[in-house]
C-alpha cells in the first residue's frame, strides 16, 4: 500500500507537497520493512530503524557517493536519491511517526488483528 500511495503523490500532485509526501512515504516502507524483518519488535523500534536508516541514507548524500551510484542505476536513484536536501530529514521523521502510530494502533490490545489476550499474557 505505501508504494501504491508514493506512486498516487508522484502521479496526482506535483512540487513541494509531491516531494515531501514522498519523502515521509519513504520512511513509511523502511518502517514496514523493519517490521517484517523483525515481527516482534515495538513500534517505537521499527519506527526508530525506519528514521535511522532514511537520516543515514539523506546524510550519505553528503559524501557524493550515492549521486555517483544514481548516475548509473535507476535502483540507486530511488534507494539512495542524490542530493543532500535538509528539509527531508523532517519529513522523514514525520513519516516514522505516521508508521509509528499506525503500529501502535494495529498492535495494541483489542485492536482487530491484535492476539488476544490469555490468563497466560496477563
């Protein structure tokens, strides 16, 4: 669904609010990929990997090298991007808070999908 979602901003807006929906999207499936590599772990650490990884990859920028890797592979230029942009470490944050709460409502006790809870678990 997030990638669905990033295509739908690319396709339907433009400018800045495109850019930086896409930018907190971005966060959102690192978030839901962290969660899939590690099933039991809190929202607050899937949503902090999610953050991690995005502000590492937006501070790679920095050094060149992934505008060099963009150069010569579409899949570099959409994992890595090319251009060191400050802005995009807020919205990156933005979109780890989104996954995070999103998480945190589909995990807690009671919500549908949840596991019940056993006399065991209490």
């Amino acid at each position: 669904m997030t990638v669905l979602a990033g295509l739908g901003v690319r396709a339907f807006m433009d400018g800045d609010l495109a850019k930086y929906a896409g930018d907190a999207l971005y966060t959102v499936l690192i978030c839901a990929l962290a969660a899939v590599i590690a099933p039991g772990a809190r929202p607050a650490v899937t949503a902090g990997a999610g953050l991690a990884f995005s502000w590492a990859v937006e501070l790679l920028q920095l050094t060149g090298v992934p505008a060099e890797l963009s150069r010569h592979s579409t899949v570099a230029r959409l994992v890595f991007g090319s251009t060191f942009n400050a802005p995009d470490l807020l919205w990156y944050a933005v979109g780890a808070g989104f996954a995070w709460a999103v998480a945190a409502l589909a995990t807690s006790p009671g919500s549908p999908g949840s596991a019940p809870r056993t006399s065991a678990s209490r």
